[in-house]
C-alpha cells in the first residue's frame, strides 16, 4: 500500500509535500529523492525526513508529480488541505493565557491591558523627563496607553 501525501502549500516556483506516515524515515526520504530527482519537469527537490515533506523547487504540474509517484510507487498524493491554525489565532490564545496568568497572580487588580497602560504611560513619563517635548515617543506611548485604557474599559464594561 503507498503511503498517503498531501499538499501542505503551493506558491509561485515552489510546492510541498506531507507523507506524514514516512515522517522520520531517513531511507525512505533518501530513496525518495533518488527516483524523483528523474521525473521529467522537476527541476529541483529537497527531501526532510524530519519533518516528513518534499519541497519541490519550480516544479512541474502537480498532476505530472502525482502520477509519476503512484506509477513508481512511491505515494498516492492526495487532496487534503493541511491542518494549520492562523498565527493571529495563536498570538491572541498566548495573550489570553497570559492574561489570565497575570489576573491569578495579581488577585484580579492587574490584567495585560493595564500593565500595558502603566509601561506606556511610564514611556511617555521617561521622554519627558529627557526633554523629549517634541520627539513623537511620548506622546505616541501615551496614545497607546490610553487607547489600551479605553478599549480595556469597554471590553470590561466599567466607564
């Protein structure tokens, strides 16, 4: 039975594979490289047992790749799409966990917006006091401290 492969990306002059069930297989991603490196359109791959995937450097059409695997083969490539979590989820989980941190921490009196207030409003405080009057860095740490400050009380309801 081959293994299953699917497309994890595909941009301008580049396309890679997963085969998640051959992911540290050295031999199997050395040979793998050894007899896609004579399919007829690809001009360069690079194989990483490690991670499972092949990354295929100006490639041909994929339907070419796809048949040239099963014929020799090597894996069934098929359409599913991968499984990837947007990075501006992932930023607003770790704020969020670390917000909740800093509240346990702190008995509830300090949240992540707060904390951002006060350093910003410290900014704002520290170029002042170096004579910064026309330097924009206070007065745009200021900004952002209040807008944090506002937007904090409308989230939480309190004004």
């Amino acid at each position: 039975m081959l293994p299953d492969a699917a497309v994890s990306h595909i941009t301008a002059g580049r396309m890679r594979i997963k085969i998640a069930s051959k992911k540290g297989d050295a031999a199997y991603f050395s040979c793998l490289h050894e007899r896609l490196s004579s399919c007829e359109g690809i001009e360069r791959l690079e194989v990483n047992a490690l991670t499972g995937s092949v990354l295929f450097i100006n490639p041909a059409d994929i339907k070419v790749i796809a048949a040239y695997a099963e014929a020799n083969k090597l894996f069934k490539l098929g359409r599913s799409q991968p499984d990837t979590t947007p990075f501006s989820n992932t930023i607003a989980k770790t704020f969020k966990a670390f917000d909740k941190k800093t509240k346990s921490f702190t008995g509830n009196d300090m949240d992540i917006p707060g904390a951002a207030f006060l350093v910003l409003l410290g900014v704002g405080i520290y170029q002042i006091s170096r004579g910064n009057f026309t330097a924009p860095a206070w007065y745009t740490a200021f900004w952002y401290a209040l807008n944090i400050f506002l937007k904090s009380q409308q989230a939480t309801g309190s004004e």
